[in-house]
C-alpha cells in the first residue's frame, strides 16, 4: 500500500499544483478530494504553464489516471472549458474520472456568492460559488453527478429547484430569475459530455489501493481554509485538511500512509480575515513581487508575510504530517534578514498554539528570530546538500520549529526544480 495525501500548509497558493506534478510521476492514481474551481494550481512543464483549477494536477502525464472524487465541487462549465483547453494544448485526458457522487455547482450558486459578496457579507471568496454549493448539499437540495445523468428525474427536481432559487434571487436580492427551460438543456448537454467519465471513483480508487497502485491524493486550499479548523468564517467551505481525502475520496484511514504538508517558505493569504504575520511595508511588497503573488483564480494581488512556525505546528498537528515539501525558498534570495514567527504576543500573554477565536487572532503579535539570509540565487540548485549554509539554517529551523522533516524542496516552479530528500512513496 503507498499512499500519500497532499495538503497545503498554510492558507492555500503553497505550490500544490508543482509538488503534485513532481509526485505524479511516481504515482499511479492522482485524485482530487475537494474545494472546487475556487482552487488554482499552476504547474511549469519546460516553457508551458498551466494552470489548473478542478481537472488534477497529474494530469500531464496521460498514463496515469486522474480522478475527481466525490468531495469536489465540479463546475461542469468550467471542467469542459478545462479539458478542451488542455486537449488544444495536446494533453490527453483520456484517464480522467468523475465521481458519481461528486455535486454539481449551478449557476444560481455562482450568482448567489456573488451576490452575497456584493452585499454585506464579505469574505473575499472566488465568487465561483463553492459556498452555495457545499450549503445545498449539507441540506440535501443539491445535485451529484448521478442526478444529473438521469434523464428522468433530473427535469423534475430541476424545475422545484430553479423554483425556490429564483424566489431567494427575485425576493431577498431583488436579482433576475433563471430559466427552467434554458437551465435544463445547457445542462442536458453537460450531462452526455460527462458521462462518459463517470464512475463510481471510491470503487476505483479502492482496488487500485488494494492492487499496490501508487495514489497521491491532491487538497486544495489550505489548513487555515479549512471550514471546521479554518480561521473561520474566512475559510472556504470543505476540508482541505487531510481527514477530508478519506470524506472526499471514499477511503478509509487505514488506507493512507503518508501526509505531506506543502509550506511556501513564507506566507500568503488571499481574501479576507487576520493574518499575523502579514507585512504592510517594502519588504512584503518585494515578496510580492519576486514570489509573483497574485491569484491564478482570480488574479488578485496575495497578502505576504514572513512565514509563521504557529501556523506550521497547527497543520502538523490537524493534519498529522508526516513530511513537508517546502517551495518558494528562492523567493527570499536577495533578502539580507529573513525572519520567522514562533510565536505570539496577545495582550502581555505569549501564545504558542493557534488561537480559536478570531478576535484574538487579530489582536497577535508576531514574537520573531531573526536569521541571515544568503543572498545567492539558488534557483539551478539540485541537492540540498548544495544549498548555501545558511539557506539550510533557514530550512533546518523550519523542520525543528514545526517537528516534521522535509521530503521535497522547491527553488523555482519547473520540474527540475525540486529537491528530493525522501521518497514518499517508498515503503515505511
Ligand atoms: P497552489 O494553489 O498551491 O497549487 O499554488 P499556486 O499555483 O496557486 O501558486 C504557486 C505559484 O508559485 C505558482 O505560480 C507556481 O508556478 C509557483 N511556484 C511553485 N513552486 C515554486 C518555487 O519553488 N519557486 C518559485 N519561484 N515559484 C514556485
Ligand atoms: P488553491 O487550491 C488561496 C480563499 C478565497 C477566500 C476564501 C473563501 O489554489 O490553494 P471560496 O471561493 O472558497 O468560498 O473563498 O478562500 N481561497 C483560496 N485562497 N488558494 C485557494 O486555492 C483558495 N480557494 C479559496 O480567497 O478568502
Ligand atoms: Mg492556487
């Protein structure tokens, strides 16, 4: 059994999409979990960039089978835009999956984020309506794939649906109305592109397991966007963290065997809601620009900040690490200080776990050691071995700040980037 799940460490935008890629290509199955098309996840093949938001980041290997299991939001919209621009660009998408029971984000779900972002409730989201989406489904009004495929049944619960939105939009957002009749045969079409892809992916996944396969389960976003250990209420609304690949792929957790935490070297956020170490100033501006920090979603500018060894300990703990692949650490080459948070200050009080409350969040002062950077370009480094001294210092302080080792190191976003230190895939 090999098995490893990938999640992001921090507040999402970690480098999911170029570890996931790296990992793939010693992978068999590469299976997406949850989130939705909020999620944007760039991988670097030589001059080619792309970026993906539903369809796995294994993808670009074409022998390996992708999977978008049943904890994801799938916007078929968007998936279909994805695979035909992936098919233009010459990427075969013959192995990709869908699950049965994944839900199937509407349109009123993208209005209604919308609208609600519009209106008093900001949290900063995508608008690609994943908040919409994962409340129809704990309440029981949303569609899965399956639904969708039925011919029958799918007008009929279709049209009370549209019914009761369109009340929700005209009524209380004083918005337009959807079209039954228009819905039913833009999705009618959705419906025979799919399904061809759909299968029952717990089944899938499960026997692949059970045969030896090598399978990456790939999160997207982040710890700190985790609905339940989020710094909610801006968070996305699944589970990024870990225990959701077992939700969210159909697999038990006795079946997973490794838990990689993806770190960038320092921290983003995009959106709204605290962030303790974020800076206002010159430096976090260079990070900025140096990093390219803006969202592959939604193109906005990323909140930077030095990176925060609280936060590491939380994901290490929520998530049950086992490695942590770190990226970006080329971003801080030019800097003479860099800096890490290990802990804070509230109110004359030091805090070393991550607070609950948000308002006591808010009111964290970042407590930091002070490290010299190396001011070398490390981006054509292959091994760690060859990293300047007190780069290494950097990453051994990491490591021993959050209690979990490395297994990959990124210093640029190609392939060839990348530092391996351990294999995860290979037995215990
Ligand atoms: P994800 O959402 O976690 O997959 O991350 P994004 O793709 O949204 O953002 C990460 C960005 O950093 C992308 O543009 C990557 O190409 C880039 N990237 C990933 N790893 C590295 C790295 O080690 N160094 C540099 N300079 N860029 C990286
Ligand atoms: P990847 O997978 C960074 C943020 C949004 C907003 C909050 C809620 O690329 O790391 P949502 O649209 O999910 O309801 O928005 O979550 N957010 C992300 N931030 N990376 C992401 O995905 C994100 N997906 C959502 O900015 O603050
Ligand atoms: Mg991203």
């Amino acid at each position: 059994m090999s098995t490893v799940v990938l999640v992001g460490a921090q507040w999402g935008d970690e480098g999911k999409g170029k570890i996931t890629d790296f990992l793939a290509e010693k992978a068999d199955y590469i299976v997406r979990y949850q989130g939705g098309s909020n999620a944007g996840h760039t991988v670097v093949v030589g001059n080619e960039k792309f970026q993906l938001h539903l369809v796995p980041s294994g993808i670009l290997y074409p022998d390996k089978v992708s999977v978008i299991g049943n904890g994801v939001a799938l916007d078929p919209v968007i998936l279909l835009k994805e695979i035909d621009d992936l098919s233009s660009r010459g990427i075969d998408v013959k192995n990709l999956k869908i699950s049965s029971r994944a839900h199937i984000v509407m349109p009123y779900h993208k209005k209604l984020d919308s609208l609600q972002e519009n209106g008093g409730r900001r949290i900063g989201t995508t608008r690609r309506g994943i908040g919409p989406l994962y409340a129809d489904k704990i309440s029981r009004t949303g569609f899965r794939v399956i639904d969708l495929l039925d011919k029958d049944l799918f007008p009929e619960r279709l049209k009370a649906i549209v019914e009761e939105k369109n009340c929700i939009l005209e009524k209380i957002y004083g918005s337009t109305a959807f079209v039954y009749e228009e819905l039913l045969d833009e999705f009618r079409y959705y419906a025979e592109r799919l399904r061809p892809m759909v299968t029952d992916t717990s089944l899938l996944v499960n026997q692949a397991i059970d045969a030896g396969k090598k399978v990456l389960f790939e999160g997207a976003q982040g710890t700190l966007l985790d609905i339940d250990h989020g710094t909610y209420p801006y968070v996305t609304s699944s589970h990024p963290v870990s225990g959701g690949a077992c939700v969210g792929a159909g697999v038990g957790p006795t079946k997973i065997n490794r838990v990689v935490g993806v770190v960038k070297a320092y921290t983003t956020r995009v959106g709204e809601g605290p962030f303790p170490t974020e800076l206002f100033n010159e430096t976090g501006d260079l990070i900025r620009q140096r990093g390219d920090e803006y969202g592959t979603t939604t193109g906005r500018p990323r909140r930077c900040g030095w990176l925060d060894a609280v936060i590491l300990r939380y994901a290490a703990r929520i998530n049950g690490l086992t490695d942590i692949a770190i990226t970006k650490l080329d971003v801080l080459d030019t800097f003479e200080k860099v800096k890490i948070c290990t802990a804070y200050r509230y109110r004359g009080q030091i805090i070393r776990e991550f607070p609950e409350s948000l308002e006591v969040l808010r009111e964290c002062e970042p407590i930091y050691i002070e490290m010299d950077g190396w001011q070398q370009d490390i981006a054509g480094i292959t091994r760690f071995e060859d990293l300047p001294l007190k780069a290494r210092e950097y990453v051994n302080k990491m490591v021993e700040l959050c209690g979990v080792n490395h297994c990959l190191l990124a210093v640029g976003p190609g392939r060839s980037q990348t530092m391996v230190t351990r294999d995860v895939f290979a037995p215990a």
